[in-house]
C-alpha cells in the first residue's frame, strides 16, 4: 500500500517541527526517515501513524485520505524505539494483543491465533521464547517480538521508529541486515526512522533526508551519497572536510591558498563552502608547492586497513581541522610526520554556494 | 580444594539485620506479644466468653465489614483521583493534590466532629439526606463514611507514583494494535496498577480497622448498630476490665493478620503472574 503526505505543518508552540512536507511512499518500498535529532522525522512517522495529528495537510493511505483515522482503525504497525512491549505477559500474550482485542466478529478463535502467534515468533526466530516475559529478554530479542506483534494484525503499512536506537552496535549491525531480508520476504511498504546515516545507507531502498522540518534529499542511497544536493546532506552522510572560500576564476581560493576547481557556474567572486571527503584529500609534501591548502599534520592513526591523518590548517584556515584518509602504502611512500607542514589537494571537490549559513 | 570465602558486594548485613530485628522487636513484637501474655492469665473459658459475647461479635461484623466496604470504595475513587491528578492539568490541580494528604494530617477526632456536624439530623447535609430518608450519623453508614475519609490518601499515594512512571508508549502500542479506550484499560494499564492498587488496598484497610477518634463520633455507639471493635476495647479498659481489652484486642489482631496475609499472597500471586518474580 502506498502512503502519500501532502503540505504536512506541524507547530509546537514557537517552533516548527514540520514545514510544509510532501511526500510519497511507494507500495513494497523500505524507506528511511534520515536527519539528525530534532529535525521532525519522528514527528512525521507518529503524524502517518495517527498517534500526533498535523495541523494542516493530509495524509493519505492508499489514495484515501485518512487523516481524520484514528490510530486503531489506520492498520498501521508501529515499533516503538524502546519496544513498549507489555511487561506483564508473556511474549505470546505480546504478539497474540492484537488479534484479542479485535470486535468478537472478527476475532479469530484462540487456536487460530495460537498457530498465527507461533507462525510470527517463527518468522522472527524466537518460538522458543513464546512463555518467556519481556523482562527475561535481551534488547534485541524484545524488538524483535515487538515487530512480530505490530505484524499480527496484518497491518498495511510499517512503521520503525528508531528500531534499533537503544541496542548496542553489534546487535543493532545484525538486527539491521535481520530486517532487510524481512521486508524482502514480506514486501510490506515501511518507513523507518533513524539518525544513523549508516544504517539508512546500508537498509532503505530510498532514503529521504530531513533538517529543520524540511525535506533535503529523496533518492536511493546511492544517488544521495554520491550527488549530495544541499551542503546538509554532504555534511551529514558520513565524514567531510569543508572549506570557505570564494571563486576566483578556475579556483576556488580559501585565505592564502588555492583549490582547482573544474569548470562550473559560479559568478566570480562568489562566497562558497567546498566539501571533500577524506579519501577525497591527497598530501603532497613538497615544501615549494602551492596548489592546495597549507596544513599542519597532527596525528597519523595507521591502525586500520587504511590510515587516517588528522591536520589542523595554518595559513587562511587556522583554527580548522581537517581529515584524510590514504592507504598505508601511501602514508609510509610519503614518510609523513607529526607537526609536519604539508598541502592538502582534493581528487575531487563539490562546491556550494554560501548562504549566510555554514554547513 | 580449597574453599573460598564468598564476600558481600554491600558491607554492613550483620549490622542491618540486627537493627531491624532489634527495633522492630522493641516497637511492634514486645508490646505486641504483651497483648497475648496479658490474654494468656484468663484461660480458655472465659476468653472464649468474651471474645463471643453477642455485642463483641457484632462490633466485630461492623469494623471488619465496614473497613472492607471502605477500602474497596477508596480502591475505587482513590484510582480515579490519582488518575486525574497525574494524567490532566487543571486550575487548583496544586490545591486538591494537597488536599489529599489532609486526612492523614488532621486530628482524628476533629474529623469526627467535623462530619458528624455535616451529617447529623441537622447538619448541612444531614438535614437534606434525612428528607429522602437516609441516616448517615449514628447509624453503620456513619461508620463507613469516616472510614472512607480517612483512608483515601493511601490509594491516591501507592497508585500515583506508578501511574506517573506508566508509559504513555504502551497506550499508543495498544491502540495501533486496535484496542479500543477501555480494552487498553483493562488489559493493559490495569494489571500495571493492581499491585499498587493491592497495597493501597491493604494500608487503607489496616488504617479503617484500627480506626478509632473519627468514628465514635459519628456512630453514636449504639450497642449492636453501630459500635465498633476499637470502641468496645476502650469500653472494657474504662471499667478496668485489661484482660477483657487485651482478649477482643488478640481477636483483632489475628484477624488483622490474617487479612493482611491474604492480601499480600494476592499481591505476590499479581507479581509472579506478570513476571515480576523475587
């Protein structure tokens, strides 16, 4: 089922939590919710799920307008960042909740929902917990049987929020990968919500980008990983070095220095912000050269597959610091040093026009 | 093999044992066991004539009943109460969350005098209750009336803290599961509650059975009407008959008990019911 928010606006007191959001989740899709915290996308899943009402817009689930639904009659599946699982009953009571508490016309009979109960706790690998309590459970265990119960009344669309918040890296790593080969098998339209750009990444067929109640970037993970549309979204899907500056012809220049920049539609003279990644960034050590940014090496950390070097920048960038990812190899070719001076000269740059903000 | 000493992670058990058996034996199980030492000088005969006398059999029919009736009403209106103060905002919220703790802080015979004043013949209530035909003063209603007053706060103060601590996240799991307003009650804010709601219960109840100065006012102490265990106690030790007192007094007490006992194996079956296991 596809779900639809149209001009979605949402106020708390003074201050704006959804502006003006229009969005449309397509049918089967696993889309995710990406901002950092504060920015409305929880906001925005309780307002589809009906638990928060907007205050102007729509909402519309399957062409239907449902915004004057109530929760319980929406079919929605809700997971809750911290589970809200019962504590006094049992995991089979949890998931069976839903079916119990259907109009006696439509209640399945007990031995139905038994083999229905047994079927979902399967689905999420824990039958074996069926008698068991909430409190007897580790945090990825209760999540899991807090998606078997949302999934019990056959809900039409699912919604995460923050899933795997309040577990630890590990289990949050395996519960992620859990969940895509889910929404492979079942194929229901869910939206999820998260702060973590890697777990957005690595599970949602589309990731929308959220900042400030407003909506950056909709595309698949690649497409806003690789074509960042806004400074926020560069900012804000994995670590960057960004630098101030202003066009001056083919280059940008920041302070003293310069930074090569390909042909592009700036005006001359524009104030820009340019971002690189850090395995965008090379080092040149050459003492006479002057393409690139003056810096001063800080820290080389070569335990990983690749080395990182932390810098920070002399000369227009004082004050700022930056980070370069290279190969060992290339680390131990250039013989860098700490509180070396060296130059640091991007791959490639992506360039914003500055407004008034800084990314 | 060798054996290893097994250490307490918190220091002190030795200590904290022996202070609270000691003070609890020096507050509550010596004056206590003098209740049954004193009844023990009567012998078996004439314990059993006093403790069945009709007038004493009834008083206890009226405290015991009257207590449990008061209880049970408090449970009632006491959760309600505490749901209003924690779940809605208000003008005088302040006001009438104070007012509750009053029935613990007033005197009790100043309680007693203040509702038999409200409900006597020609009280301001009394006077209009009377024309549709209800005795509140010096009747067994009059009893359960005080015993109600002075036994609300202990509801409103068990449940009101776990009310606060509920998740209002449960409410919205259950209604995006379907469940209707009064399903999300019943099966799950409810059984949540009822311990607390249980011990509430329970403090209520031991407070209205050994309830004294609110009472006699109000009942008017009418042999076999409206005379209450305490009172008959009082009675005896007026005539200086201590045995007598001490004899209903032991009778009250294992009674006491043995509710207490009851209520608390309900709380404890609650507990392990919902996987809250000691």
């Amino acid at each position: 089922m596809s779900i639809q928010v149209k001009n979605i606006h949402k106020q708390f007191g003074a201050f704006t939590a959804l502006d003006d959001i229009t969005l449309d989740f397509p049918t089967g899709e696993l889309v995710a919710l990406l901002g950092p915290s504060g920015c409305g996308k929880t906001t925005l899943l309780r307002i589809i799920a009906g638990l928060e009402q907007a205050d102007s817009g729509q909402v519309l689930l399957d062409g239907d307008d449902a915004s004057s639904t109530h929760v319980r009659e929406r079919q929605v599946g809700f997971v809750f960042q911290h589970y809200a699982l019962f504590k006094h009953m049992t995991v089979f009571d949890n998931v069976a909740f839903g079916m119990r508490m259907k109009p006696r016309g439509q209640r399945p009979s007990e031995a139905k929902i038994k083999d229905k109960v047994h079927e979902l706790l399967n689905l999420v690998q824990l039958d074996w917990l069926a008698d068991r309590f909430p409190s007897q459970l580790s945090g990825g265990q209760r999540q899991r049987i807090a998606l078997a119960r949302a999934l019990a009344v056959e809900p039409r669309v699912l919604l995460l929020d923050e899933p795997f918040g309040a577990l630890d890296a590990k289990v949050r790593k395996e519960l992620r990968r859990w969940l895509r080969k889910l929404h492979d098998e079942l194929h229901i339209t869910s939206i999820f919500v998260t702060h973590d750009q890697e777990e957005a990444l690595e599970v949602a067929d589309r990731v929308v980008l959220m900042d400030h109640g407003k909506v950056e970037q909709i595309g698949t993970p690649e497409e806003v990983y690789r074509h960042p549309a806004t400074p926020f979204v560069y900012g804000f899907l994995g670590s960057v070095n960004f630098f101030h500056g202003r066009v001056e012809g083919e280059a940008v220049r920041v302070g003293d220095d310069t930074l090569p920049h390909e042909p592009h539609d700036f005006d001359h003279g524009a104030e820009v912000v340019a971002f690189a990644r850090p395995h965008e960034l090379d080092i040149d050590t050459d003492p006479a050269s002057t393409a690139g940014i003056a810096a001063r090496i800080n820290r080389v950390l070569a335990f990983g597959v690749t080395a990182r070097v932390e810098l920070d920048g002399i000369n227009g960038s004082s004050g700022q610091h930056f980070e370069v990812e290279l190969t060992r190899e290339r680390v131990s070719e250039l013989g860098l040093k700490d509180g070396q001076a060296v130059r640091l000269v991007p791959s490639r740059l992506k360039v914003f026009e500055r407004e008034g903000a800084s990314a | 093999m060798t054996a290893t000493r097994t250490f307490r992670v918190l220091p002190g058990f030795n200590l904290t044992l022996g202070y609270t058996l000691g003070y609890l034996s020096l507050l509550i199980l010596i004056p206590l066991s003098a209740v049954f030492l004193k009844t023990f000088g009567m012998g078996w005969a004439r314990f059993v004539e006093v403790v069945t006398a009709p007038q004493v059999v009834a008083t206890y029919k009226l405290s015991f009943g009257a207590s449990l009736l008061a209880a049970a009403i408090n449970a009632v209106f006491g959760l309600m109460l505490a749901w209003a103060l924690v779940r809605y905002s208000f003008p005088g919220k302040k006001i009438v969350d104070a007012l509750v703790d009053l029935p613990f802080a007033l005197p009790t015979a100043v309680a007693g005098i203040a509702l038999t004043a409200l409900y006597a013949k020609n009280g301001w209530l009394g006077q209009y209750l009377e024309e549709i035909g209800i005795k509140v003063a010096f009747t067994p209603l009059g009893v359960l009336v005080a015993l109600v007053f002075i036994g609300l706060p202990f509801v409103v103060r068990t449940v009101q803290p776990i009310l606060e601590d509920l998740d209002t996240e449960l409410e919205e799991a259950a209604a995006s599961l379907g469940a209707q307003r009064w399903q999300t009650f019943r099966h799950v804010i409810f059984p949540i509650l009822l311990p607390a709601l249980l011990t509430g219960f329970a403090l209520a109840f031991a407070r209205a059975v050994g309830e004294y100065g609110s009472v006699i006012f109000i009942a008017g102490n009418l042999p076999f009407v409206s005379e209450i265990t305490p009172l008959m106690i009082i009675t005896k030790l007026e005539q200086y008959d201590y045995q007598g007192a001490t004899a209903i007094a032991s009778v009250m007490l294992v009674f006491s008990f043995i509710l207490l006992l009851i209520i608390n194996g309900l709380q404890a079956w609650t507990a392990k019911r919902t996987g809250r296991d000691r």
